[in-house]
C-alpha cells in the first residue's frame, strides 16, 4: 500500500522532467511549487475551505455529540442515525445530492458552497469523535457544578468543556485533513475559477505526471499524515486522562 508513496516521494526529487528516467536529485520542484500562482491560488482556496467547514463544525459537533449523550427527546435514535450517515455514504453520491439541491434552489456555485457540502461530512467526524470522548467522562462533575450554583451554561463551559477539549481537537485535525484532500466533492461544488489543491492536481495530471506534481503529492500526504497523528495523539493522551 505504502510502495506507490515511496516511489511517488523519490521520483519528486529527479532532475528529469521525465518520471521515467532517473537523472539525479534535485529540489527544484520543490522551490518552483512555491513560486506558482496556480498551486499557491487552490491552496488558499482549499484552506479557506478547510477552516471554514471545521470552525464551524466544531461548535454544531460538539453541541450536537453533547444533547445526544445528555438529554432524551423525541427521536433521538432516529436522528443520531441520520446525523452519522455521512460517515457511510460513498462521497460520490454526497456530491451529486448537494448539486442537485444548489441547483434546484438556485444558489450559484462558489466557494462557499464547497464550504456547505464540507460541513457535512466534517460535523459526522467531528461529532463522532467528541461523541467517543464523552463516553469517558463523569456525568456527576457537571451535577456537582450544578449543585454548588453554576448555571448549566456555566457548568458546560467551565466543567465539561474543558474535558471535551481533546476530543474537540483531534475531531478538528481529523476533518482538516479529510476537508483539505478531497476532491470529489469539491469538484462538484466548487463555482468557475475556485480549485482546491487535489482539483488544481487532477487537471494537471490530465497531460501526465510531472515532478512537480509528485513533489505537491508529497508536501500534501506528509502535512496529512503530521496533521492526523497529531490528532490522534491528542486523542489517546486526553482519554488517558
């Protein structure tokens, strides 16, 4: 599985422009990426994007992991089960079903609705991972801060808050990532002239893969990799706690 990466990050440093031949090493695909105008535009673009989707999944995940955990209503079961549905559904059919709905209500491709459809599968992730926090911890906290006359926004915010914190951000780091290399979904979404960086990527390879692109696959995967261990990490230590 991890060949296809190795052979991906050498040929990154041939000084061929050619990815079939070896011709020495070189770092000049690295430098010519961060003097492109193109690469550097579907960067922000994609972390714009990536930002965005996970700020605001955090505060509707977090919210949304927390009345599941702490209150009973009306079709509770129901609507966790529609709230995670994202984390099952293939990404192509999430793409055509947000097209279809921009579309039917006359909202303009752009940035933001990339954003929008983001948000989608970012708050599953989100709520999933700080679902999986609060599973371990003492409910008795929060009715200890109720008892000595905390307000229950106050017992949320100075109480359980705190301890969610790990799991709120390794749920973030985790969506980041997801948020940063998809291309699918974008594609679908995105309005005339807004490319993320995988989409920037695809139209590139169209003519063949070039040393450079290698080298933008590999400055992506090894930020995806650091990002996601260290949301991991976080996670493991804050349930340690």
């Amino acid at each position: 599985m991890y060949l296809p990466i190795l052979v991906l990050g050498f040929y990154s440093f041939n000084q061929s422009p050619y990815s079939a031949t070896w011709q020495g090493f070189t770092l000049d695909w690295y430098r010519k990426l961060f003097s492109d105008e193109r690469i550097l535009s579907a960067l922000k673009n994609s972390l714009i994007v990536a930002f965005c989707a996970v700020g605001i999944s955090a505060v509707l995940g977090t919210l949304m992991a927390v009345g599941l955990a702490r209150y009973q209503f009306v079709g509770k079961k129901l609507y966790r089960g529609i709230s995670y549905l994202p984390l099952i559904i293939p990404d192509i059919a999430i793409a055509v079903a947000t097209l279809v709905f921009l579309a039917a209500f006359a909202i303009p491709l752009s940035l933001w609705t990339i954003v929008a459809a983001h948000i989608v599968f970012c708050l599953a992730y989100v709520g999933l991972v700080v679902s999986s926090r609060l599973t371990n911890l003492d409910p008795h906290l929060e009715e200890a801060a109720l008892d000595l006359g905390a307000t229950p926004v106050q017992a949320f915010i100075k109480v359980l808050l705190p301890q969610l914190m790990p799991g709120i951000i390794a749920g973030c780091l985790l969506a980041f990532v997801l948020s940063l290399d998809d291309f699918l979904i974008a594609s679908f979404t995105a309005g005339s002239g807004y490319n993320t960086l995988p989409m920037e990527i695809f139209s590139r390879i169209r003519t063949g893969v070039k040393p450079d692109i290698n080298a933008l696959s590999v400055l992506l995967i090894s930020v995806s990799a650091i990002v996601a261990s260290i949301g991991e990490l976080i996670r493991v230590f804050g349930d340690k706690k």
